[in-house]
C-alpha cells in the first residue's frame, strides 16, 4: 500500500505512481495528434484548430488552481488529494468515449470541454502536490527520469500501433451480428481503458496519512487565495521561471500533424512511425543521460544548457527545411532527426527542472505553489498555443505558399518564443547566484534528518 510522509520509499512504489502519470500522458498524446484529426474532420482554420486545442490550457487557470489550493485545506476520509483524483478519472472515462461520435464541431468542443474539466479536476490540479508528498527529495530526480519512461512507452505504443490506424475500419464479427469500429474510435476506447486502470490503482493501493499541520477548513476567498499565491517573492521568481519551461516546450501543437500530413505529404501512418523512431531515440538516448545527471548535478545549471539548445534548434531546423532540403520537404530521417534532437534537450532539460519546483518550498505549501503555477502556466500556454495559429496563419498571408498554409513558418515563432524564455532563464540564475532564491524544500528534509 502506498503511503505519503515516508523518509524512504520502495522503487515499487515510484513504478505504481509514475504508471499514474503515464496514463495522464495518454490523454495529452491524443491531444496532440488523434484530437487535431478529429477537428480537422469539421474545420480546416488553423486559428479555430489551435483555439479548440488549447481549451485545455483555459483550464489550467480555470479548474485546476482552485483544487490544487483547495487540496491543501481539506481533509477527508479518503486524503486530501485522492478524492478529486477519484472523482476526475471517473468523469473521464465515459467523456473520452463519447468524442469519436460527435455528430458536429460544437458538440465535439463540448465533450473536449467535459474531459479536459475531468483531466484537470483529477490530474492537474492534485497529482504534482500527492506526488511529491510521496517521493522524498533525494529520490524525486531519479522519479522524474521513470516517469518519462512511462510517456516514452506511451507514446511508443500510440505511435506505432494506434495512430496509423486513424482512417481504418474493422468489422468485427461476434456471432450475434457484426460490429464495425474505426480506428478513431479504437483510439479513444483505448486511452478510456488506461484511466480505468488508473482508477483501480488510486482506489485501491494509495492512501494519504493524515499530516499535523492542516489548515482550519477555510470558505474560498478571492483577494485572500491571490495574496497567498502571488504575494511571495519566492513564488513570483518560480512564476517567472515557468516562462522559460513554457518557452522549453513550445512547439507547433495543433500545427505539427497538419505541417507533416499537409504540407510535406506524408500519410498518418508514416507520421505514427516518425514519431516511433524518435521515442526510441529518447528511450535510448535521452533516458540514460537523465538517469546519469538526475539527483547527480545541479539541476537548475543543467536546465539552462537545455534551454540553450532548445532555443536553437527550431531556428536550425526551419532553415534546413526553406533553404536545403529538396523542395523545401525533408526527408524522413531528416524530420526524425530534429525531432529526436528537440525530444534530448526537452527531456534532459525537463527531468532536472520538474523536481527543482518542489524544493524551493515546504511541504504544506506544495498545492498552493502548484495553484499558482497552474494559473500562470495556463495563461502563458493558452496565449503560446493559440499564438502559434494566428502565426501561421497571417505569415501565409504576408508571404505565400502557392496557396497553401505554411505550417512550417510556425518555427520562427517557436524561436522567438525560445529566446524569450532564455532571457527569464538568464535572469532567475542571476537572482539565484545572489542568494535572493532559497531552496526551503531541501532545507526542510534535511532538518527532518537532523
């Protein structure tokens, strides 16, 4: 049974947890690539595509920041963060089903609305701060590092067997009548089916232990919730950094499938295995670096030299792509070797950066830093996402593409979004080499030692 507050946890115990995350991934992998498919069914305006993709981040300053916060003051019989996890994956799993029938867009729009509600309500919001209630500090890096192999195995396993199979059509015979799916549908049945699974695990095998140090039940206040989360120096610094993550993953969202399947003519199939190949490499490659340097190396250094070649690398690729491949479409191993390239520097980047959040502040306030980011995150997604659509958009007006959206110029953006971060990144390491950011999460765990 896993248990928060232990000074030591089993490696068992981490598999179970991050397997929880992996599931999470699933959903956000759908988002990425089946979900634009689905709207792309009904609308081909890359601005309307990237809005309805981006609902999710609305969310992120909508849903998830109260019920973070919230998870910090409350306590029930069955934990503080486990019931809005319950009762989250729960909604999730019928609203998932029902995409692939939406009859038309704004009845698909309503049913991303439902799940993305669901998502946040039971993942967003109160797994980071359960998480890491679990994972003492000098194990979180090397936490960080399993459960992104669970999101390479996820991505993997939706890539090479799902995704390719978009447009397919089974008919299954089961002796009382025949049954005809497609594989949209497969799609969807299948992410349901591992946050069932999900659902399982939290009901059954995690149980929080009730801390000494719970707020009095409190009734929701505006201007009191928004002095707790935005009035420290602390969490403004870490707000501020969250710019730079933000800028670190930037990228084409809603845009990518389009610009593979599109413009440069590739079928969903080959789109699956591109990105297959590049998991792979991640696994292969990234993974252990991450593994070597995690709990290792100072983990906010480390970060900043992804950043570096995060920023550059979209600049590079895009100018391979306009000014040297042939026809200006790369060729397959080409658009697998950026996109391996981009997975190293997130991933290295990434896997330091997450647990480096968490100790820069105690324990009783892990929901409330988490509430803040989530707000802060959410507004600079949303505007980061919807963004790369105006882009795209108003750049194939400015400079034409033989009638066609140039989805490649989104690039340019991701760059400038990238330099961008690098300037916060920069700043907040100039901050932390004066002493003015304080680590209160390790120095909590090593009096807890003493």
């Amino acid at each position: 049974m896993i248990t928060t507050g232990k000074k030591v946890i089993p490696w068992s115990w981490v598999i179970l947890l991050t397997a929880t995350s992996g599931a999470a991934m699933f959903v956000e992998t759908i988002h990425g690539s089946a979900l634009t498919f689905t709207i792309r069914k009904f609308t081909g305006d890359p601005v309307l595509i990237s809005f309805i993709g981006g609902i999710n981040l609305a969310f992120n300053f909508l849903v998830a920041p109260y019920v973070s916060w919230k998870s910090d003051r409350v306590w029930t019989k069955w934990g503080r963060r486990r019931p809005f996890m319950l009762v989250g994956f729960a909604m999730l799993v019928p609203s998932l089903i029902a995409v692939p029938y939406a009859p038309s867009l704004w009845i698909l729009v309503a049913l991303i609305v439902i799940y993305q509600f669901a998502l946040e309500l039971g993942y967003v919001g109160p797994w980071s701060p359960l998480l890491y209630s679990v994972v003492p500090i000098h194990q979180r890096g090397r936490m960080a590092v399993i459960k992104h192999i669970f999101g390479v195995l996820v991505r993997v396993f939706y890539n090479w067997v799902l995704i390719g199979q978009f447009d397919a059509v089974y008919n299954l015979n089961l002796g009382v009548g025949a049954l005809r799916m497609t594989g949209e549908q497969v799609i969807y049945f299948t992410v349901a089916l591992v946050i069932f699974a999900a659902l399982l695990n939290l009901l059954f095998n995690v149980r929080e232990l009730r801390p000494d140090n719970i707020p009095p039940p409190e009734r929701f206040n505006l201007k009191r919730y928004l002095s707790e989360v935005f009035s420290e120096r602390q969490f403004l610094m870490i707000y501020l950094l969250l710019f730079a993550v933000v800028a670190l993953y930037a990228g084409l969202g809603q845009m990518l499938p389009l610009l593979i399947t599109e413009q440069f003519g590739y079928s969903k199939e080959m789109f699956g295995r591109i990105f297959v190949i590049a998991t792979l490499v991640d696994l292969c490659v990234a993974m252990p670096i991450s593994g070597l340097i995690a709990d290792r190396f100072d983990r906010f250094r480390t970060f900043k030299i992804g950043m570096i070649l995060s920023t550059l690398h979209p600049l590079a690729y895009w100018g391979y792509c306009k000014f040297i491949a042939e026809g200006q479409i790369p060729s397959v191993t080409a658009i697998v070797v950026a996109q391996s390239l981009a997975t190293l520097f997130h991933v290295v980047a990434s896997v330091c950066l997450e647990p480096y959040f968490y100790d820069l502040v105690p324990k009783n306030k892990m929901g409330t830093l988490n509430s803040g980011s989530l707000i802060v995150r959410g507004v600079m997604n949303f505007l980061v996402t919807v963004g790369v659509g105006f882009w795209v958009k108003y750049y194939t007006v400015l400079f034409p593409c033989g009638g066609k959206i140039d989805y490649l110029s989104g690039y340019l953006y991701v760059f400038l979004i990238g330099a961008c971060g690098l300037v916060v990144t920069f700043y907040f390491g100039y901050e932390r080499s004066k002493g003015r950011i304080i680590e209160y999460g390790r120095l909590e765990e090593e009096a807890a030692k003493s």
